[in-house]
C-alpha cells in the first residue's frame, strides 16, 4: 500500500497494523503529529522511542541516465545548484547534444521519490532566495509554481510516472530513449547496473534518503501478545541475517560495518556513477510538501499527461 494512502486508512481506522514500513520518515512523522487531533490525549507513535521506531535501510535519491549522457549531465548536475542546472536544461536555455531533452520524476502524491524529488528542487530555490527559513510560504508562492513549471518545462508525464518509482525506473531501463533523466533510487538501478551496462547515475549534492524504517504503533487494538510479537520482529529485523536480505536489494544497511555494506559493490560499478559517500539535506516540513505536491498536480502535471 502506497505510505500516503496508508497513513490516511490507519486515520480514518480502516487499517489497523501493529506495525508499519512507510517509504519515507514524513509520514510517520505526519501520522504522529495528526493523530492526536481525532484521538485527544493519546500518541500513536514516538519516533525519539527506539522501541517504536528504528531505521534499517536507506537507499538515496540519484539521476538516472546513460552514460553518453551523463558525460555531459554529470558537470552540471553534480554540484550546488543542480537543480537550477537542470531547470536551465529543460527551458532549453542550455541545450544538449542530442536535441530535444525529456525528463521525468515520479508523481509526488503517488510516490515518496517524487515527493523527495520535489522537495529537494523546494529546498534549493528557497535557499537560493534567501526564504530557507520560509519554505512553507515558498512552496504556494507563485514565483516558486512558475519556477517548477519551468523546472517541469520537459516533463514527461506518463502513465510509468504515474504509478511510482518502480514503474518509472522499470520503463527508463527497459527503453532508455524513452527519457534522457529521471530521479530514481540508487538501490533499484544499482541491481540493473550489471545487466545494463549503459546506464549511469548522478547523485544531486545535497541529495534525500528514503529511510526504510519499522514504526510500532500504540493503540488500544494492539494486545500484549501482539506488542511483544512486535517486538521481537524488531529485533530480527536488525539481525545481520535480516541486514544481509536488505544487501542483495541493493539497500544501504543504517549502519554499515564489515560485511554489511554496499561499499565493494559501489566500487564495482563505480564507471557508472555509483560511489560510497553523498550529501543529505533536511526536508520540508510534510505541509509544505504536501501542499506543493497537490499544485503541482493541478497546476502542472496535467498540462504534460502524455
């Protein structure tokens, strides 16, 4: 079930689940903090509790693209203001070698990456405009919308981004002139990565994780047996014989050592753009991002349908 639509279902109480694997933090985050308004007094889940709520696999936000591309991609979208880089590929105020440029991400109300993706773009214009501090404000500003829908000016908005991450990167890999970029999740292309020679990745700087956390809920439907049940799930799932299952999906352990890594296989591929470190930022608070993803649905992904 996709994150938003199951954290709406466990509000409304049509899903009950003693636990929860979200795609993103934001939405336990968010889950949290509405919670308390249909339910006075009461506190679903504690993120500071490590019993209620740890990470164990991250995978980061990269650009997706073929090598040939990504010779010219990778100096423009691998430095500060990479997004801006990518907003001038799409005005066509920068052009490419082969011509007509197309780019996709992720419908943001459908996907966590598409959230991420947008709020990275978000992050980066209101820091370039002095409103970091501001960035709620930003998000529903109409200077920021115009922004986006020049970022967007190429978008290709098709049914593979429609439906999510897994679909879209699944379509880019299948027919990579489909698109010249797309945002994706390193851990999906890195599996690709050896039977699929040609592509390569670009890690925007700063970049987002999504988190591959386990929160446990606290609610009168769970009983003892089912909590302690919960418990020693947890434990499992930070196992190394778990951590192991998460490394041959290609995911990041949240806390690398010896074994558990992905670091020889980065390196492996490493002519493909894959490598060890990157740099995160913080996102936007949930409202602002939800805020900016249901415009951009209305104001902008409607005028690229395909």
């Amino acid at each position: 079930m996709p994150s938003r639509e199951a954290m709406h279902a466990i509000l409304e109480g049509s899903v009950k689940p003693v636990l929860w694997s979200p795609g993103s933090p934001m939405w336990p985050a968010r889950l949290a903090e509405v919670w308390p308004q249909s339910h006075p007094g009461s506190a679903l889940l504690d993120m500071s509790d490590p019993n209620a709520y740890r990470v164990f696999l991250r995978t980061p936000l990269v650009f997706l693209t073929t090598k040939e591309k990504a010779a010219y991609l990778r100096p423009l979208l691998s430095g500060p203001r990479c997004w801006e880089a990518l907003r001038q590929i799409s005005m066509g105020n920068k052009r490419v070698p082969w011509g007509r440029f197309r780019f996709s991400h992720a419908d943001p109300i459908t996907s966590s990456s598409g959230m991420l993706t947008i709020g990275l773009i978000l992050m980066e214009y209101s820091e370039r405009v002095g409103q970091s501090g501001n960035v709620t404000a930003v998000s529903k500003s109409r200077p920021f919308l115009n922004y986006m829908a020049e970022m967007d000016h190429s978008l290709i908005y098709d049914d593979a981004a429609i439906k999510g991450t897994t679909a879209l990167t699944k379509a880019f890999v299948e027919d990579p002139g489909r698109y010249d970029l797309i945002t994706a999740y390193e851990g999906t292309v890195l599996s690709a990565a050896a039977s699929h020679p040609n592509l390569a990745v670009i890690y925007p700087s700063p970049t987002a994780t999504s988190e591959h956390a386990v929160s446990l809920l606290n609610s009168a439907w769970i009983n003892p047996q089912q909590r302690e049940g919960a418990l020693e799930f947890l434990k499992f799932l930070g196992s190394p014989e778990s951590l192991q299952a998460g490394l041959k999906e290609k995911f990041r352990p949240a806390s690398s050592s010896g074994s558990l890594s992905l670091a020889g296989e980065l390196s492996q591929y490493s002519a493909q753009g894959f490598q060890q470190t990157f740099s995160t930022v913080e996102l936007p608070p949930y409202s602002a991002l939800n805020d900016l993803a249901y415009l951009w649905k209305q104001q902008i992904a409607s005028q690229h349908r395909r």
